[in-house]
C-alpha cells in the first residue's frame, strides 16, 4: 500500500505523514513546500493537475489522504478566490487524477464547520468538496470516505486556534479576551489522535462513509478558562459580549460516537491533558 499525504508539510497532515512514516508505512509528502532532504517530499501544488497525477502515477498511490487545502477559516474573507480555487478545484484534480490512475482509494478531510447552519465560504468550499468527491465516488466507483475534523490542536500547530492563542498568552501573562459570552463550544482533538484515527481508517478497509473525527464532548470556551487558570490563576480575562465570530459553529456533532465504532476507535488525550502539554511546549520555548 502506498500512501500520498496531500499537504503533509501543513499542520494536521504533518500529524499524519510523521505518524506514518514512523510506523513504517510507505508514504509520501505532496506540497507547496517541505524539507527538500525528505527523500519522500514531492514538491508540487494540488492546482497543478499534471503535477498531482504524475505524483500518483509515478508512485503507484493506492490511498490519497487529501489534506492540502486552505485550511484557515480567519483568512477566508480576504482571500475568498484563493480558498474556492484550493479546496474546490484542487480536490477536483486529486479525484481526477485517481480516477485516472485507477485503484486508488481518496480520504478527503473535510470539516465539522459544514454541519454549521451559518452561511461561509469556507463551509460552503467544504461542502462543495464533499459532494463532488460523492459524484465522483458513484460515477467512477472510486472508493473513497469524508474525514470531518474538529477543530485540531496539538504543539506541532499553526498556533492561530483557540486553545493555542489563549495557552500562549498565559504564559505570557497576557490578558485573555473572548468574544461574546464564552459559551460557544467546540469538539476539539489533538493532532496525534488525528494520526492515529487515520491508520484506523486504512487498517479497517471502511469505505463510502462520512467519519467526525473529534472529541466527542463539546468543550466552551469558558471551560478552556476554567483549565488554563488552574495553570495560572491570575490570568486577565476580557469579555466582549457584543462581538461575535463569523466562523463559529453549533458543537452539537451527536455521530462522533457512530465513527468511534466503526473505526473500533476514540481519542486518547483528554481536552486537560492537551492544554498542560500545549503550555508546557510554550514554556519550554520561552
């Protein structure tokens, strides 16, 4: 079996291809950019369809975990183009190419944001995605499964997510500052467990099923406080009861227990844990 990571160089499929490539599965790195002393990184974009089928043929790819994308839900209105062109067309070619190719099975992360009932570009991109891979799967008999992320953190992050910016800041000792109320949850799950719920969908044979990979508790954001003062009681927290976020969703994702089943499958590092090793990877860095 050999496996392509579109977009390992990025935060959640650097999870995935370090994690594989450890186990000692072959696989490669499909990206813009990576370590070019990586004799599994191949440099290349997913908006250069001859570039992604090459990259398939050339390796004899029999599973696609397509995490290339635009992925920062913050910068969608400013580039709404780029994130259209990324997540709809360039998912277009991965399933183009393999179909193509032949035999090769696509895994394609989505995001829990399209179970959202606000509308947004970024949702409407995954969305879209996710039905064309559909189209694309009962044409061409590609065998193929939708991975729906929560929201992923872990040390190896962007450090533009939630618990990221706020377990930077009391390290700094910085005041903290939360739009509305506090109460608006999230399913959050730490790149590892991302990892490993991926070599669960590889080694279980699943296929055509539409999997939430997250936590399965809906976390607040004043929960994440309540965690991150028992680390530092003294923190500053600002209220800023009439802001609100575009991009936030309702965390009411009740399948996330139907994926843990069928993928014989949960999380092992509880929303605590992660916040402690997350703060201590910034103390560590100061």
């Amino acid at each position: 079996m050999n496996i392509l990571i579109t977009g390992g160089s990025g935060f959640v499929g650097g999870y995935v291809f370090r994690y594989f490539k450890e186990k000692g599965y072959s696989v490669k790195n499909f990206d813009i950019s990576g370590d070019e002393n990586d004799p599994d990184y191949i440099k290349g974009s997913i908006l250069d369809f001859e570039a992604v089928k090459h990259t398939i043929f050339e390796n004899d790819i029999s599973v696609i975990f397509h995490f290339a994308g635009f992925s920062n839900i913050n910068k969608v209105k400013a580039s709404p183009r780029e994130c259209i062109n990324l997540n709809i067309l360039g998912t277009t070619n991965v399933l183009e190419a393999s179909r193509l190719k032949g035999k090769t099975s696509v895994m394609l992360a989505s995001s829990v944001y399209v179970h959202s009932q606000h509308g947004h570009l970024y949702t409407t991109s995954k969305a879209t995605a996710e039905r064309i891979l559909n189209n694309y799967s009962s044409l061409y008999n590609i065998n193929s499964n939708i991975i729906r992320l929560g929201t992923v953190y872990g040390e190896l992050s962007r450090h533009e997510d939630v618990i990221s910016i706020f377990s930077q800041k009391i390290c700094k000792n910085e005041s903290i500052s939360i739009n509305g109320d506090g109460t608006q949850t999230r399913n959050f799950i730490h790149g590892d467990d991302v990892a490993k719920a991926c070599e669960s969908i590889i080694t279980s044979k699943i296929i055509g099923e539409t999997l939430i990979i997250s936590g399965e508790l809906q976390i607040s954001i004043n929960q994440i406080i309540s965690f991150l003062k028992n680390i530092n009681p003294s923190i500053n927290i600002v209220h800023d009861e009439d802001s609100y976020r575009d991009d936030d969703y309702e965390g009411n994702i009740d399948e996330v227990g139907e994926t843990y089943t069928k993928l014989n499958w949960r999380p092992e590092i509880g929303i605590q844990e992660g916040i402690e090793r997350l703060v201590k990877f910034y103390q560590d860095q100061m």
